[in-house]
C-alpha cells in the first residue's frame, strides 16, 4: 500500500496517496492537515491502521468547488452535477453556464482573495447583449483573458533591481483588457486631432486654432486648449468614411473625450466573429493599438459595456467591434473633470442587482418559451405521425 507524499507549487498542494495523484488548492490549514496524516501514516504499524489513516485524507484531495465559488459571491451557483457555474439571484438560476475560461478566473481571483464581483458584473451585462451567441461568450472570455508583456518594464526590472529574466517578465505581464468595478471593459482607441474645422459663417476650411508667430524667427505656433474636451479628433484609419456615428448629440466622424460615441442602429454593426475591417466601431486592446499608433496619432482609454459588443474576431488583431464606447481619457493629455466607470455603467450598487435580475429572468423566459415550443413541435409531430 503506498503511502502519502506531499509538495507545494506556487498555489496548489500535490501529491499522491495510495497510488492516486492530486491538486489542490493551497490553504494552510488544509495542508497542515495532510501533514499531520501523512506523519500518521509513516507511523503507522500495520496496513489496516494506514488504511485508516488514507481514508480520512482521500476527502482532503477533492476540492470543494460549490463552496469555493458560492463562498466567493452570493450570485455565483455551482451545480455539482455538471461540474458547471452559473449566475444565481433570489434563487432563480441563469441558464447560461459560464465558460471554463471565465471559470478559471474566477477561480484565480479567488485563490487570490480578489473580489469577483467585477467579473460577475462583466457577466450580467454580457447577458443582456442582444447579439451573444455561445461562440461570441467563449470568443469574448477568451478575450478578457489575454495577457501584455511589458518588456520595457521587465528589463528596468532586471537592471535596477538584479531580478531574473523569467521573474521581470513575470512582474511585468498583465491582462491587456481590465474589468471596472461596474464590469465594464477598459479598451483604447486610436485616433488623430483635428486640427482644421469648417468656418461656421463662411463654410471655409480653417485652422483650428489661433496662430501666433515670433516676431524675430517668424516661428507659427497654435494656441491650443488647455484640456483635451476641447480639442477634437476623429477615427485614425476610417477618418470620415464609413457609417457616421454619434458623438453625445452630434453626428458625424468626430471622437471627443468625455463623450459616449454610439451608433444609430445594430444594423450598422458586421456582428459575424469570422470576419474583420467590416462596418461597426471598432476598439481594442493593446495588441490592437500597437498596429495604428504612429506619428500624429492620439490613443485613448474607452470604456465598452459588453452589451454593446457586436463582434470578438479570432484573428489575433485584439480588436472589437461594438455599437457604442464612452472615451473617458487620452494618453499625455490632461483632463478638466474625472470620468469613472459609474458614471458611464449609470449604475449604483441597487441599480444592478436589478439589472442582473432582470437577465437572468429575460435568459428564463428564453428557456421556458423554447421548451413550450418544443412540446408543441412534439404534439405537432404526433398528430401527423397518428
């Protein structure tokens, strides 16, 4: 009869007892335990006694995830049938089981002791998205769950402080598109200034800005604002082409901070996840940008509500297409007032557990009317059959 060996590896407790691997998660008090059996069981002096001993320690190598992830937020329900989770309110369960992906990093987070009701938000609201389809929630889940190295970082890393080459790429890489506390995504947008503008008297194209020059060199400069609300740009790639968008009330090609930029209609979004450089507003994450940054380029941080998501292609590019984003800042530009995630998502702390109950009654009444008519296919089917 083998007996119990034991080791740490980062997070997880593995080992093996009578013959049978395991992993699980490290806890202290969960590894003492096994600790204290495993001395037992050394010293045990007859197979019956570490029979006895390997019998209290097999409930110790199976992870309880119904209470890990219950535990972790009461909208979390993990159903040990299937092994699958879902989200839960007044006792009334979505039926839309999260992705093993998304899973995975609830798990991480809460091994962590990361609050996951960020990413039970981020849930909610991708429910609610009139264009989710399975293949869209893997695609997105998988989206969310891309890293960034930082190779700048990891070698001032290696060169001030002596760290290893595989320890500063570690401390340097990050997810690329973070979760806000109402479960909103952080995403950029590449864009250039405008820097002409149509005389509203004349209907000349003008500068601008008012121009002063030195009055030794001759040197033009602009007078430009001091915030970046005030300055205006427009889609760095697309320019004026392509269907015109709203931005607050106007309409048109022109991205401004502190505004939400949507489109009129669902019909203006390629919602296919097979296809790219189609019709919708397109953002993304840092794998995104680094391929339209360039000289005269302004990049800027948007939040997306995945509900407006209309499109995650698998081809690598990291870009998104979406019916509307709200740009809430701009890389090396100040601004006149701070935009949060709460006051795009709208929402307070009750306003969403509204929204959440109302998903997962909308997902349901989804159930309920496919299997009504299910059964009258069946009765259908009957009658020709008899």
């Amino acid at each position: 009869m083998s007996m119990i060996t034991l080791n740490v590896t980062g997070d997880v407790i593995t080992g093996s007892y009578d013959g049978k691997n395991f992993g699980v998660g490290y806890d202290e008090k969960l590894y003492k335990q096994m600790l204290k059996l495993q001395a037992q069981a050394e010293k045990a002096t007859s197979v019956a006694a570490v029979k006895k001993v390997l019998e209290k320690f097999a409930p110790l190598t199976v992870e309880d995830f119904k209470s890990t992830i219950e535990g972790a937020s009461e909208y979390l329900h993990f159903n040990q049938k299937t092994g699958e989770t879902f989200i839960k309110f007044n006792k009334v369960v979505s039926n839309v089981p999260l992705p093993s992906q998304f899973v995975d990093r609830l798990n991480e987070s809460i091994e962590k002791g990361i609050d996951v009701l960020p990413m039970v938000k981020f849930f909610i609201r991708t429910l609610r998205n009139p264009k989710l389809t399975p293949t869209k929630l893997d695609n997105l889940c998988t989206y969310i769950n891309q890293t960034y190295m930082d190779s700048g970082y990891a070698e001032e890393l290696m060169k001030e402080h002596g760290i290893s080459l595989e320890v500063a790429q570690a401390r340097a890489t990050r997810i690329q598109t973070p979760i806000t506390n109402e479960g909103l995504l952080q995403t950029y947008k590449v864009s250039r200034e405008k820097t002409r503008k149509f005389d509203k008297d004349t209907g000349e194209y003008i500068d601008r800005y008012k121009a002063t020059f030195d009055e030794e060199t001759g040197l033009k400069t602009y007078d430009k604002p001091e915030f970046v609300e005030d300055l205006v740009f427009e889609p760095a790639v697309q320019g004026t082409s392509g269907d015109a968008f709203f931005c607050g009330n106007k309409e048109g090609h022109i991205i401004k901070v502190g505004e939400t930029h949507k489109l009129a209609d669902w019909s203006q979004v390629d919602c296919r996840d097979t296809v790219s450089c189609v019709k919708g507003l397109h953002v993304g994450n840092l794998d995104y940008i680094r391929g339209y940054q360039g000289q005269g380029t302004v990049t800027h941080n948007v939040f997306v509500d995945p509900m407006y998501i209309g499109a995650v292609p698998h081809d690598g590019t990291g870009v998104i297409r979406t019916k509307e984003y709200m740009v809430y800042d701009t890389f090396e530009h100040v601004t006149k007032s701070l935009y949060r995630s709460s006051t795009y998502a709208a929402q307070t702390d009750a306003e969403w557990k509204e929204m959440l109950k109302e998903a997962v009654k909308e997902n349901k009444e989804f159930v309920d009317a496919a299997k009504k008519q299910a059964a009258e296919t069946n009765e259908q089917l009957e009658s020709l059959t008899i």
